[in-house]
C-alpha cells in the first residue's frame, strides 16, 4: 500500500470508517493519516474499551468518560524490519459516585481477558487503567 490508500474494514456495515493511511512511520505530512502501527496500538485500546464499556453496562457501572492514551513500544532490527515488544494500555475513567469503583476496576481485567486483538499478538499488553468516581 502507497501513501494515500485508504482502509476500509470489511464488514463494516453501519460503523464503517475509512482511514487515510500513511506509508512510513516517519511520514508527517497529514494531521489525519495514520500509519500501521498507530493503528495496531488504537485497535488494542479500542477492544479494550468496547469490552470494558460493554461488561460495564452489563454490570450496572455507570461510565461518564473513558479516555484512554496508550502507547506501543517497538524494536527496529535491519535483518527482521522491526517489531512490537509490547503496548501498555492507560485508560483514564470516570463513573458516578452510586458505581461501584471496585466493580469498575475489576471490569479492566475482564475486558482485557475477552479482547480477541490483545489475545491475536504475539506481544505482552498491559493495563493500566486509573478508575475515579465524579
């Protein structure tokens, strides 16, 4: 794929949503192009927070606001290209005060045990998750 190709999922139905993506890692020339590896490491967060939105809800935790900033480490190797090591996810999370903020934490480590991309790597991801109550 060249610069400018754009990303379509699959079976996107409704949700569907096209990326501009870049060809390099080091290519800056669009505020809204994102190259693959950006990608892999918002896919990881994004699995994580449906599934811990999801389990939530189901749960009775009330989410006010969910944001998460994770970040991906890789090794660069001129024989293999490179690789990732690992991504460590940081989500920062809000619930009401009547949720129960223990529930909230404990629901972090579910999600991330039922996130078929974080069990698809063959990298370690972590959690961080900080959970408060407003």
């Amino acid at each position: 794929m060249g610069s400018g190709s754009r990303i379509r999922p699959a079976n996107a139905g409704e949700f569907c949503c096209v990326l501009e993506a870049k060809f390099s890692p080091v290519c800056f020339d669009s505020l809204f192009s994102y190259n693959p590896e950006e990608m892999l490491v918002a896919a990881l967060s994004s699995c994580h927070m449906l599934w811990y939105l999801h389990l939530c809800a189901d749960a009775g935790v009330v989410v006010t606001s969910y944001e998460d900033h994770a970040e991906g480490t890789m090794e660069d190797s001129a024989k293999d290209g490179g690789r990732f090591v690992n991504v460590t996810l940081k989500p920062r999370v809000r619930v009401t005060y009547d949720s129960s903020l223990q529930r909230a934490n404990e629901l972090h480590g579910r999600a991330h045990t039922l996130c078929f991309i974080a069990n698809s790597v063959n990298f370690p991801v972590a959690c961080e998750a900080v959970v408060g109550a407003e």
